[in-house]
C-alpha cells in the first residue's frame, strides 16, 4: 500500500515532468517570427472552376486565427505579415457505387471524395519574404450523394452535400494552418 505523502511526491513529480519534457498543446507557440501579433488573411486567389472557393478558405483561416492564438486578425494596411494563397486544385473522385444496381448498363456512384489543394504561405510585410509556406497542402472529405440515388435522384442534395464536404475541407485545413504556423513546424 502506498502511503499518502507518496502520492503527492508522485503528483508533483508527473507535472514535473510534463513541464520539462517540452510537451506544450497543438497551436501554441509564437510562430516563426516571435513578436509577431497582427496578421491580414486577404481572400485567396483561384485558380479553380469552384467559384468563392478562395473566400471561404480566407474566411475560414480568419475565424480559426480570430478564435483561438497570440494573433490579432487585421485589414492588410494595419498587418505585419499577411497570409496569402492560391486554391490549386479542386477535384471529385467517385469512391462508391451502388451494389448490382445499374442505369442503362452504368454504375450510379452514391458517394464521392473532394480534395483541395492550396498554395498557402505568411509573408513579412515589410520584407516580402515568406515567413511560413506550404505551397501543396491538400485534405479530402467524402460525402455522400444522395440517401437513394435511384429511387430518389436528387441533383440538388448531390450539390449541397459537396458544399458541405468543401465547407469541412477548408475549416479543417484552417485549424492545420493555425497549428502549423503556431507550432512553427
């Protein structure tokens, strides 16, 4: 058995620990410029057929930057470093098919993939020089197109579940933007 005073020398010495090992929680940190505090997220340029994709990718980092961190989000003017980016590449990749059902001898997918691709980086302002970049980040989400899409074909709910997925897609990628630039890593 072990003897109370033991379990606070224990305690003490697990918070220890924990404090010396360098440990810290994701998007901490004061990013690659130390100092750094006030940053502009002006709307992505794109280079897709996905219209606004570069609005709600901007839109979306900006809420994650706002949110959460040592950042303060601000007009272009007022900002020591600017995020910046290009949507490279928006696609769709059926990745399911309805089981031995056809339509005139074709596979009806039920369920796709979406993936972008984005050139983001944070340029000094001052300099110009990119501060932090990743100039082919991607993620994906799937979805699916409809509950029945041969009893029930519904062009409209195909449409709005992919803009749902591409929604996702570009929050997720902001909270991995903040906490990579947060983390310098």
């Amino acid at each position: 058995m072990i003897r109370k005073p033991y379990i606070g020398i224990l305690a003490i010495c697990f918070v220890v620990s924990l404090a010396s090992c360098g440990y810290h929680f994701t998007g901490e940190g004061s990013g690659p410029k130390p100092g750094l505090k006030y940053i502009a997220v002006p709307v992505f340029e794109n280079n897709t057929s996905e219209p606004n994709v570069g609005a709600l990718f901007a839109g979306a980092l900006r809420r994650e930057f706002n949110q959460k961190g040592n950042f303060r989000v601000v007009d272009v003017a007022d900002a020591e470093a600017v995020f910046k980016g290009t949507i490279k590449n928006v696609w769709i990749v059926p990745i399911a098919h309805s089981a031995n059902q056809t339509i005139a001898s074709n596979r009806v997918t039920i369920e796709n993939r979406l993936y972008l691709v984005v050139d983001v980086r944070c340029e000094d302002k001052s300099t110009g020089k990119a501060i932090w970049r990743d100039p082919n980040f991607a993620y994906y989400k799937s979805y699916r197109l409809n509950d029945d899409p041969l009893l029930n074909p519904n062009a409209l709910n195909a449409f709005e579940s992919r803009g749902t997925a591409l929604e996702y897609v570009t929050r997720e990628m902001a909270v991995m933007v903040h906490d990579r630039f947060s983390s310098n890593f």
